[in-house]
C-alpha cells in the first residue's frame, strides 16, 4: 500500500523504470494528495488472535441464528420419531456452537443470561399424522425432548434454564395428508425440510381409499399403475416445495428404485416437478427397535429442485451427489460423490441422460421394444453406458430382433 501511494504521488516521467507494470498503470495524482508517509499499525500477536477470534464469534453467532430459523415437516409423522431425533440433534448442534462461543470469550460462564441461549425452539417442528393418539404422542415427546435438552444445557453452562411456562408448541395436525393442503399447515416458502418414514402399501395390498388416492395424485388414469403407497407423499412432496430452496428426505420401499415403478414415479418428478437426486442410500435393512418387528430393505432418497442444485454445482464442484452403498445391507455404508444418480441408484456421471427410464417390461421380466422404441432408447443408452451398470447386469444386455421374440445374447 505504501508503494502504490509513492506511485499516485509520483509523475510518470520521474518514475523508476524497474516499476512493476501493475503499478506503472496508476496514474500520477497531484496536490499533494497522496504525500507524506503512511503510518503502518503494529499488531501483537495478541491483537491478531482477538481479531481472529472476533470475526470466529461472529461466524458462530450467525450460524446458531440459522439453526433457529430452520423448520422440519414430516407429512406422514407417526410418534414422531423422526421430528424428536431432529429436535434432539439439532438442540445438540446448538449447544455445540455455544461451548464454542464460551470458549472464544475466555470466561467460565457466558455472558447471556441463561434463559437468553438458545434460540432452537419445538415450534420448529411440523407433522401430519392420521391417527389422533400418535399425533398427541408426538407432541408430548417433543416437549420431554425439549425438557432433557434444556437440563443437558444447565449442566453445560452450571446455570438453570428452563421453558416454564410452555410459550411454544410443535405443530402436529391430526389428519390425512394425503387429502390435506400442506402449505395451510406450514407454508412451503417457510419450511427448508419436508422429511419422514411415509407408509409402504404394496398396490395389490391397497385399499380402495389408497389406491383411488395414489390413482389421483399420482394422475395414472383408472388403472393406478403398480405404484406403492408411498409414491404418494414423493408426489405431494414435490408438488409442495416448488419456487422454494426446501428438499425432501424420505425413506421408502426399495421397489420405487425397481422394474415398473421406475417409469411410473420417476418422470413426474424429474420432467414435471424438476426434481434430481441429492443424495441416495442403496437398499440396507430397516426396522423399528421394538422386539419381533421385522426389518424390510429400504432407499433413503434425498431430492432438490433441479435449479437449486444447478446453482450449487456452479458455486463448489461437479461432483456434490452423495451415493451410499451397501456391501452388507445390515452394515455400514461406504460413500462415493459423484455427479448425477439415476433413478436406479447408480452412478449416472457418465451416462449420456441419467434420468432414463425404460417404460414396457413383459414376457418373462424382459424389456421388449419395436424398432422406434429401440432407436430412442439407444439414442441416450450407449453399450459404453452400461459398463457402468453393477455386474452382472451388464453381461445380460440382449440385442432383440424386431418382429421376432429371439434374442441374441450379447456379452462383453
């Protein structure tokens, strides 16, 4: 900075012609303007540490404010398991943040009053549930959950804080979620997360309320298609967060990622709701923690608007999808990051169209296609592409013969 003043301050005939030619463009300014020394502050490593630990606090502070105004909707609660592991986890992330925040201002005990710390509150938290018991249930836990993370902060800060009175109530709405208006429970330009554990109903196991409710929302026509019950909420999920930056997180039956449903589902979400996959957990073994309850194989599928996550590979990298996969469906997960995921849950990095779906599947589970069907297929799936397929399905890839039910088996 010195420099660049002694060149404003020196005319360009008298100037040195070693000068970097970054600062020989500056013009020559006269009046004295920029005469005279410039006094260069002495910093202690003190002083430096506090400026450090300044723009620190306040990174901290804005981040819990943004845990305060986050709200979680899950449309298909139940008990609300997953709405009191999200209050739990978040009031823990904040109490994080403020033992942060302790540590920055050198003092044992915070300089906020106790009832003035946190800022994560239950009326965060919105659920539909069918059944009126359960819908009480959740409400109640979130409460208790409140009350343990409210003594798990009096231990942290040595000081009580408690929320008596009860000011504040979660938001749980007795009703049918598929027959209700969501954004008049929660308007969706207020929520970030619609998230949850919807119900798996197989279509030949429906009833003729669920099935007349997936025909309608789903718009199959009289048929209905084969759809799961479950289609059902992605639907309205994704109906409700249009013009908004909330996402969808959900748990489902495995068979939406699976033969017909596939082409049925996956369209409406990707063509006509603009949806891509964010993240995705291949099939592992789920189930509840009661004793003789049986586990099923689920997905856990995670889903943005298409412009939304556009804007996020233009501000960080191409490769910000998440797949989990699993070697063993009961064990831990290994990770990739990659570009796209198909509906299938592979990784569509290198496929030509990533939300390709093959639509007619007969005789035997085989795919038949006439010659026009075959071309459009071709035209996105190339053989290169379904290299990339999981073995072994990439050796059973048939070249069939129009007009003909014989098929070549074409291997690599």
């Amino acid at each position: 900075m010195t420099q660049l003043f002694q060149v404003l301050d020196t005319p360009e005939s008298s100037r040195s012609r070693n000068l970097d030619e970054d600062l020989a463009r500056f013009p020559y300014v006269n009046g004295e303007l920029f005469g005279g020394s410039l006094r260069i502050p002495s910093f202690t490593s003190g002083m430096r540490q506090n400026r450090k630990d300044s723009h620190r606090r306040a990174e901290l502070r804005k981040f819990q404010e943004r845990l305060g105004t986050r709200t979680f909707f899950d449309p298909a609660c139940g008990c609300g398991n997953f709405l009191i592991i999200g209050y739990r986890e978040l009031r823990a992330l904040e109490i994080e943040v403020l033992a942060e925040l302790r540590r920055y201002t050198g003092q044992d005990q915070m300089e906020l009053d106790a009832t003035e710390l946190s800022v994560v509150n239950v009326d965060q938290f919105y659920g539909i549930e069918f059944d009126e018991f359960p819908a009480r249930i959740a409400e109640t836990a979130l409460w208790m959950m409140d009350h343990i993370k409210n003594n798990r902060l009096s231990l942290e800060f040595g000081e009580s804080y408690v929320r008596i009175p009860l000011q504040r109530s979660p938001h749980i709405l007795h009703a049918d979620a598929l027959e209700t208006d969501w954004s008049l429970h929660v308007p969706s330009s207020s929520c970030s997360y619609v998230l949850g554990n919807p119900p798996f109903v197989g279509a030949k196991f429906q009833s003729e309320t669920q099935r007349s409710q997936v025909r309608r929302i789903a718009a199959l026509g009289r048929s209905g298609g084969t759809l799961d019950y479950v289609a059902a909420w992605f639907i309205k999920a994704a109906h409700y967060i249009q013009n908004t930056s909330a996402k969808i997180g959900f748990a489902a039956t495995n068979s939406l990622t699976q033969g017909e449903q596939v082409a049925q589902l996956w369209p409406l979400l990707f063509d006509w709701f603009g949806l891509e996959i964010e993240f995705a957990h291949r099939t592992c073994a789920w189930g509840p923690d009661a004793r003789g309850k049986a586990h099923v194989h689920v997905v856990i599928l995670g889903l943005c608007l298409r412009a939304h996550a556009s804007k996020v590979r233009r501000l960080f990298t191409s490769k910000v999808r998440r797949l989990f996969i699993y070697d063993d469906i009961n064990g831990e997960p290994h990770e990739s990051a990659v570009a796209s995921i198909t509906p299938y849950l592979i990784d569509g990095t290198n496929l030509h169209d990533p939300n390709v779906v093959v639509a007619k599947c007969h005789r035997g589970g085989h795919y038949i296609f006439d010659r026009s069907e075959a071309d459009a297929f071709l035209s996105v799936w190339h053989w290169n592409d379904l290299q990339h397929l999981p073995d072994p399905a990439h050796r059973y890839c048939a070249a069939v013969h129009c007009g003909s039910e014989r098929a070549v088996r074409a291997r690599r």
